[in-house]
C-alpha cells in the first residue's frame, strides 16, 4: 500500500474541502468509496483485468490538485481551434473537470440538459442522485472508488422522453497545468426512452507537464433511445489516462461506442456495456495507433442480461516502435438471454518486432439458443502487398503507410458522423505520415 | 534495352538461376517457355528485385543503368513491369488511391507534378477503357473480390496507367477464357510503341498467337537451352519439352 498512502492522507487531510466544492448529491457517495479504496488498494498486476497495465506506477508520482476549485486563467473558446470542424457540432469545453460554457452556444431542445455535474447536481439532485454511482461500482475496482471519491465536477447530459437532440454535441477536454497535475472527472448522461443523442468527446492535453486524469462516464439509455458516444484521445505522450465508461440499456435502445486513441501516453479504458432490456443492440469498437513506448490498454464487458440483444465488438491496433497495447475483451451471455447474437472481432498488426500485443478474447455462455463469434489475430504487414506495390512505384514507406491506413479503415468507417469519419480518416493519415506529434488545429498545445 | 549476363539466383539457399545470358533490345517481344520449376518465375521475380530472391553472380544492365543497384520501386520508376502470376488482393486500399499513388510516384521520380484529381480520374477512364474493365472494380478495393480474369485485366490496366517500356507478362493467359485472353492480349498490343520490349512468360501458344513474339526462348534447369524464332513456339505447342531435353542431354 504505498501508491495509495498518499491519496488516503489526502482525503483525511482535505475531505471537507473536496465536499465544500462539488455537490451533495456527489458528496454522499464520498465515504463509501474511501472506505472501498482503503480496503481494495489499487488493482495490481495480479488481478486479472489489469494484468497488462500497471496501476500502481501511474499513481505513485506526487500530483498537483485543484481541489480548492481555483480559476484557471484561460478561455478555451478563443484559444482552442476545434480538431473536428464542419461538424456543426455544439461545441463545449470542459478544463481539467471544469466546465466552460457561453451562454450564446446554448441551443438545445427544450428539456434538454447540458451542464456542469456539480450545477445539475445542484439543481436536479433528483436526477442526478437517481443516477450518480449507480453503474460506478466502487467495492470492486479501487480507480473507480478513488475517482468516485475526489471527483468534485464534470458534465451532465440529460435528454428527456421522446427528445431528440439533432445537433451532434462536442465536448473538448483539455488537461491543463504548470505542474504534474491530477484530474478526477465524472460524466453523466440520462437518456430518457425513446431519447437520441451524439456526444463527442475529444481528450487533449495542453501542457508539457505529467497528467493523470481520471474520468468515470455512467450512460443510461431508456427503452428505444439511441446514444453515440464517441471519444478520441489525442494527448501527450507525458498523460495517463484511466477511464471507465459504464452503459445501461433498456429495450430497443441503440448505442454506438467509438474510442479511437490516436496519441497518448498511457491509457487505460475500461467499458461495461449492460444490455439490460430485449432488443437492446450494441456497437463497440476502438482504434489504437500507437508508438514509441506508447501503452493502451482496452477492457470491455459486454453483458448479455436478457434474451434478443446483439452485440457487435469490433478493435484494431497498430503498433509501431516499442508501443504494447492490450485487448481483453469479454461477452457474458446469461441464463435465458436466448437469441443473442454477439461477435466480437480484435485484430493487430505489428508494425516492429519491439511492439507488444496481448489480447485476450472471452465469451461465457449460459445460454442454449444464441449465435456467438469471437476472433483475435496479431499479425505483419503483408509481404505480398507490400512487394505488389512497390513493384508499381510506391516506395516501401508510401505502400506500409497505404496497408496500416487500410488495415483500420474499416473501425473509422462504423462512425455514424460524416463528418467525423471523414476528419478522422484524415488525422488517421496524417498519424501514421508522423505528422501529429501533437494534435491539429489545436491552438493550446502549440 | 535489357542485358542479362551469367545471371545466378537462388531462394532460401536454392540456387534456381544457373547462368542466365539474355539481350533484349527495343521494341523486341521475347517470349519464354519451360516446364514448371525451370525458372521463369525466378528470372522475372530477380528482374523486378523481389527481396526473397538473392543473386549470387552476374549481371543485368538496363538502359545503361546497372538494375541490381536498384529498389523495386526505382525499378519500376525507370519502366519495368511485371503482370503478376498471382495478382494480390489488398483489402482495404481502393484501386484508386492505389494508382494514383502508383502514378505520382512516378511523376516525381521523373520530376513532373502530381496530377490533379480531376487529371487523374480521366486517365483511369481512358485507360480502363482499353482493357474493358468495368468502373466498378476500379472503385473497389486492389483485387479485391476480382475473378481470375478480372485480376489479369488489372494487371494490364495497371501497365496502361504506368506505361512501362519493358513488360513483364508472367503467365498472363492462365486462367483466362478465350474471350478474357483476346480483350487482355489485344490491350496489350495496344500499347506497344516501337520503343516498348516485353518478355512473355507463358505454357501456351494461344496468347503468343495474338503477341507475336520475335524471338523464343526455351528455360530448363536454370538455363536457357534453345533460342529460336516464332516456329519454336509452335513446335513445342505440339511436341511438347522432351525433344528439347532430349537434345541438351544428349
């Protein structure tokens, strides 16, 4: 226990002050979750959901925190060039786990909510308390109960029966900080039934000093809503990042998960989709491209709960230099989940000898009637392609760049924003040319 | 055009090419034949630099210019095309990106500017034309999907667009349907130019009906055993090697 020390003496020491500043509806679930961290300590290497990542390294360094809510001197809507534009995107910004927002830029359908958790918390503590921690499950894994015990803000999305929120919604997380600096983040988003909204959040990292961010995102997505969350990280190779996205579907709801990892430093995300109601239907997938010693780690469970959910689980990753990167994915179809239809597909490819892939593909079935799939391959780019290429022309750097942007092309292309998918086959590029040492058109990090 | 001397090659150790000897000069079609195994994949795989295969001992001057200095793509770069045996499927990397990266490429090495987007799709309709190829496999991914004969007609597009002026036609004709092989053969011929050499690999008359090479070479165990005219072609159309081996052993 000694990465943790530090986090248990700072909750004793600043536990009053962390509450002072968030909201009661975050505050009541503060114990609990200390109590949690102090008995589960941080996952090791030992357990099984964290065998490829070590937990414990990322937090022992001494971080700053803002606990004390402190204004940070910076505007992002003068400062910050939107990485994804033509979107038409309504665009907020959240800084470290602050959240900006101008009044003008509201223009969301009636009902609708969107604002800083710790305001709705305020606000609408009915909502908020309804939901808050209740797909976060502190007893089992010690980052989510340390986030769900220093976590004082973040956003809220509330979208009621029937609403249908056209306008996709951007939200630009920037890390910000002079020095090693700690964010502990939460998102929660309420879709009531029948509700649809897509939300893109883009993770970026403006300083050069060491970020450890936190963020636990709980979705809930009534009967015949439809979420697409996406989430594209483009920081600095100095930033780790542990996220937890917990989804909760009823029946006939539709959600599209998209987690694209274009540069990091380390990065750990972990998703847990409950399919909850029939006819609820899923679709997951990720990106990864990664070098130097870049590390990603993608956790997901899929929770097959009752009978005529689909599933769709689609991860790719390219590894270059010394990067590792980790799937481990697991569908659990229960007793009478009949006609389920799941698959799940992860494919590798590594680009040196030095990259790393583990994957680790599972399905547990507890049901007679379904129709399940899963494959994982780790393979090289292909001699054959690369030989025709070259023989047309295409210099060997030129026909590699053309197989890696081919080999994930088809994760882009389940991303249901045109505008994004196109941007993003763009930024795909321009990563793999080595022209994205930091992100585009991103004004703060230059 | 081409000069091939006391060329050795070998494969993971195996030495294929025993000293190969070969002048082909401008506007020259050679056509060569041989059982399986003699090594006429083997020479036109050396003669395009693919890295598996090792040359041991001799020489190839192309145009002045010394090949086995150079990369595939620079080899390319300077005119060389092969029509692959065995065209590969590359999923994922759509024909035109493909081409058009193929295309610029080339223009840079010979220090012309890109073409433009809108120049460049004209070409593909122009030259698509000449091979019959439907506009529907040139949006899809590299032969991807594409039936024997399509991949073969692939090739041969893809020789339009790069205008080569020394073609490789690697069993072209196998696989082909009688009318496959005709519309592949004559796009072929239409793209000869009085400066432009092939050497035709194949098993079969048929196609050498419709290129009509100058000159015949025959490839046994490494070596080119006989060299003859158009007639020779023939003669093994109808009694097959075992004349010529006869002859060598003998």
């Amino acid at each position: 226990m000694n990465s943790e020390k530090q986090y248990i003496e700072l909750f004793e020491q600043c536990g009053e002050m962390i509450a002072k500043h968030s909201a009661s509806a975050m505050n009541t679930l503060r114990a609990k979750a200390f109590e949690d961290f102090q008995r589960l300590g941080f996952p090791t290497r030992k357990d099984e959901a964290y065998k490829y990542t070590d937990v414990s390294k990322s937090f022992a360094p001494d971080y700053g925190l803002n606990l004390n809510r402190l204004d940070i001197p910076v505007n992002p809507y003068d400062a910050f060039k939107c990485d994804v534009p033509n979107m038409s995107t309504s665009l907020y910004f959240m800084v470290n786990d602050t959240f900006y927002v101008k009044e003008e830029q509201r223009h969301l359908p009636e009902g609708v909510i969107l604002c800083s958790l710790k305001e709705a918390a305020e606000k609408y503590s009915e909502i908020v308390c309804r939901h808050y921690g209740k797909l976060a499950d502190t007893s089992t894994d010690g980052v989510v109960a340390l986030n769900t015990m220093l976590a004082q803000d973040g956003l809220f999305l509330y979208v009621p029966k029937g609403s249908v929120v056209d306008k996709p919604i951007q939200l630009v997380n920037i890390l910000r900080a002079d020095v090693n600096f700690m964010v502990n983040r939460r998102v929660l988003i309420v879709l009531e039934d029948g509700a649809q909204a897509r939300l893109l959040m883009c993770d970026h990292a403006m300083d050069k000093v060491d970020f450890l961010a936190t963020q636990v995102v709980e979705a809930f997505v009534g009967t015949g809503a439809t979420l697409d969350l996406y989430e594209l990280e483009e920081t600095t190779t100095a930033t780790h990042r542990f996220s937890h996205l917990y989804v909760h579907q009823e029946a006939d709801s539709n959600v599209l998960l998209g987690g694209i990892t274009l540069h990091n430093g380390l990065t750990r995300n972990t998703t847990h989709v409950t399919l909850a109601g029939r006819g609820a239907h899923i679709d997951l997938s990720g990106m990864v491209i990664a070098d130097k010693h870049q590390h990603v780690d993608n956790h997901t469970f899929i929770d097959h709960r009752v009978s005529d959910c689909t599933s769709s689980e689609l991860f790719k990753y390219v590894l270059d230099d010394s990067a590792t990167g980790a799937f481990a994915g697991k569908v659990l179809v229960r007793e009478g989940a009949q006609r389920t239809a799941s698959e799940q597909t992860n494919r590798n490819l590594c680009v040196t000898r030095e990259a790393r892939m583990y994957t680790q593909p599972q399905l547990e079935i507890y049901a007679d009637d379904v129709k399940c799939s899963h494959g994982a391959t780790v393979g090289q780019l292909d001699e054959n392609a690369l030989f025709y290429m070259r023989q047309r022309g295409i210099s060997e750097r030129e026909a590699r760049l053309l197989l890696m942007f081919a080999f994930v092309g088809d994760v882009v292309d389940r991303i249901r924003l045109d505008a994004l998918r196109d941007r993003l086959h763009l930024l795909v590029e321009k990563r793999f040319r080595g022209e994205m040492g930091k992100c585009q058109g991103c004004t703060m990090c230059k | 055009m081409l000069e091939i001397k006391d060329l050795h090659a070998s494969i993971n150790g195996k030495e294929i090419l025993k000293g190969i000897n070969l002048t082909i000069r401008d506007g020259e079609v050679h056509a060569l034949m041989g059982q399986n195994g003699a090594g006429k994949s083997t020479l036109s795989n050396v003669l395009v630099g693919h890295p598996a295969y090792e040359v041991t001992k001799g020489s190839i001057i192309f145009n002045g210019k010394d090949l086995l200095e150079m990369s595939p793509e620079d080899r390319a770069h300077e005119g060389i095309f092969l029509s692959f045996q065995h065209p590969v499927e590359i999923p994922g990397v759509s024909m035109v990106n493909f081409m058009r990266a193929a295309v610029n490429e080339q223009r840079k090495y010979k220090g012309q500017p890109a073409l433009t987007a809108s120049e460049f799709l004209k070409l593909m309709r122009e030259k698509r034309a000449i091979v019959e190829l439907d506009g529907k496999l040139a949006n899809r991914s590299v032969n991807e999907g594409f039936s024997g004969g399509e991949k073969k007609r692939n090739e041969i597009f893809q020789m339009a667009m790069l205008e080569p002026t020394f073609a490789i036609l690697d069993e072209t004709d196998s696989g082909l349907d009688v009318d496959a092989l005709r519309i592949v053969a004559e796009g072929f011929n239409k793209l000869r130019t009085p400066q432009t050499s092939a050497m035709v690999i194949t098993h079969y008359q048929r196609l050498l009906d419709y290129l009509k090479p100058d000159i015949v070479h025959v490839l046994l165990n490494g070596r080119i055993v006989k060299t003859g005219g158009p007639d020779l072609a023939q003669k093994i159309e109808s009694r097959g090697f075992d004349w010529i081996k006869q002859e060598v052993n003998g």
